[in-house]
C-alpha cells in the first residue's frame, strides 16, 4: 500500500500533507486520490486489464504537496525480492530495474518474477519492462579497487541512459535507506565515502526532472545551493519497511533535480569584481560526472545542506506547548 500512496504523492494525485494513517483520512487519501491503488488491486485480483492499470487522467484540481509528474521508469537500489520492481513496471506499463548485494535475496527475486510470467503465460505482461540485477550499486559511482575502473555498464543500467531522455527525465530511483544504514555506519573501515553520499552524486548525475526518493536524508552531501535541487518531505505511513520499528511512519526524502548548474554562495567570490550580479555560475558534475565541490573562480568550497531530521519527542512536546 505504501509504494503506491508514493507513486500517488509523486505523480500529484494524493495529498502529500495528509498521514495516510490517521483516523478519519485515510480514506481521503488512499480510496479517493489513490489511482495506483486501484490499479494494484485490481492487478492482485486479475480482473484488470492493461488499459485499466494505467493511471486515470490527472485531476482537475492539484491536490496540496509535490508538483505531479509521470513516473516514466523505475529503480530500486537494493531489490530485495524485487515486489517494488515487478508492481512498477507492470502495473505502471514503465520500464522498472532493480539492483540487489545480496545473492540469495536477488535470487528469489528473479524466481518469484519468473512464476509471475508462467502463472500469466496465456496473457503474460512485458517482461521486457523489469530487469534486475545482482551488483553493488556503489561501482557505478566510484573505481572497483582491484581494476580502478568503474562500472559504466552498471552506471547506464541505473541512470536508464539507454532510454531517451524523455524516459531519462521521468526517472524515479528508490532507496530504502531507512535508520541511516546507508550513512556513517555503512563506511565502518573509514576507506571512503558512505553510500548516501554516493547516492548523492548519482543524483546529482541524473537528468532535469529526474526523482530521488530516499528514507534517510542524503540532501547534506550536496551543494547547499538550492537553484539546482528542490526536497520535499512527506510521511511514508506505517508498516513501510519489513524489519526494524514497522509501527512508525517514516519520512520519505524526495530530491528533484532542477538545473546542472549551481550559484557559489561566498559573498567575496572574485566573479562579482566583473559585474556578476550573483556568484560565479558552477556545474554539479564535472565532465567524469564528479560532483564540483567548489567554485572554479574564488574556490571556495560549495557549502553543504543540513540532514533534515525529525524533531525529538521533547522538542515536539515544546513546538506543542508553545
């Protein structure tokens, strides 16, 4: 349910202010907005057509929360059993990829998608939309150790950089990187960066209009800058991950890239000498597809965002009171 109400918040039909779990809304939000809902419903009962998976037409008042925009492909960084792939690119008729470490979870993955196909072999969906793969994600961003090479097979396969750039631009990639497993903690050897910063640079590597949607903040290894990035918040409802803490709702971190260039923010940055009315013009990746951490005309070093974070039980005790 909750993949959906995200498909839903992300393509402007459901209400991203609106706890799908509170009494009294979630009906609003789930029956109401909820066309993907209704699709995956019907997929689960095999009564839908093709045609009547697909989105109905946008409605004609915008709900409060993110600008709608069509989910054109799909990537699950860290698969799993590969449900959230399968329901995307078949019930979302988009191609729909996904990458998984772990041999064993990736190989029920590719079973249950297998007994998908032959329990539907008389009317079978694409099979060309879902693909997954067992690999680590991080050799598309950095040098393998062994070869100093990176994965540029697997760097195309995630940026879907062998669609058009239209498909390219409807990118969504999803990360559970919930209770910060992708942060500090994921670099215990202290031999490199952590994942979520290089979650961060393959966003920043992504198309104009390209989503990402994280459970954890990774927004704090990117240029404070926001001409280039817009982040949005919303509440994920509970049961959204199957281990840890299932009981609480979790914040769903969505980045939309805006622009390949960002504005250096020091206010001595030798650009403005020469009429510049604001600072000196950066690019967000260089021609490796390095993220530019400083400007190329003062070199000063491109501040960083803060992690958003929720408030402790205190200080929401104190925001109450006030």
């Amino acid at each position: 349910k909750q993949l959906w109400r995200m498909f839903d918040v992300l393509e402007g039909q459901a209400d991203m202010n609106i706890d799908s779990d509170k009494e009294g809304q979630a009906d609003i939000n789930i029956e109401e907005t909820g066309m993907a809902v209704e699709g995956a419903r019907k997929l689960a009962s095999g009564k839908g057509s093709e045609n009547e998976l697909k989105r109905e037409q946008e409605r004609n008042s915008r709900l409060g929360g993110l600008p709608g925009a069509k989910i054109k492909a799909f990537v699950d960084i860290g698969h799993g059993i590969g449900i959230q792939v399968l329901q995307a690119g078949w019930a979302l008729a988009v191609p729909s990829r996904g990458v998984e470490i772990m041999k064993d979870r990736h190989l029920i993955a590719q079973a249950i998608q297998e007994g998908v196909l032959e329990s539907l072999r008389k009317d079978p969906p694409d099979s060309t939309l879902v693909q997954l793969k067992l690999a680590d994600f991080s050799y598309a961003i950095t040098p393998d150790k062994k070869t100093n090479k990176r994965d540029e097979k697997l760097r195309e396969f995630l940026l879907l950089q062998d669609k058009t750039k239209e498909v390219q631009k409807g990118l969504v990639i999803f990360i559970n990187n919930a209770e910060e497993v992708f942060a500090a903690r994921s670099n215990q050897k202290g031999d490199g960066a952590c994942l979520d910063a290089y979650l961060a640079n393959l966003f920043a590597n992504m198309q104009i209009g390209g989503r990402m949607v994280t459970l954890t903040d990774v927004s704090c290894h990117l240029s404070q800058s926001s001409e280039w990035f817009r982040h949005d918040v919303f509440q994920s409802g509970t049961n959204a991950v199957s281990w840890g803490n299932g009981n609480k709702s979790l914040d769903v971190h969505v980045l939309t890239k805006l622009s390949n260039t960002w504005f250096c923010q020091n206010k001595k940055c030798v650009y403005k000498k020469y009429g510049g009315d604001t600072g000196a013009t950066n690019e967000v990746v260089d021609e490796n597809g390095e993220l530019c951490e400083q400007c190329v005309f003062c070199n000063a070093p491109a501040k960083r965002c803060t992690r958003k974070r929720k408030p402790s039980a205190k200080r929401r005790k104190e925001e109450d009171c006030a």
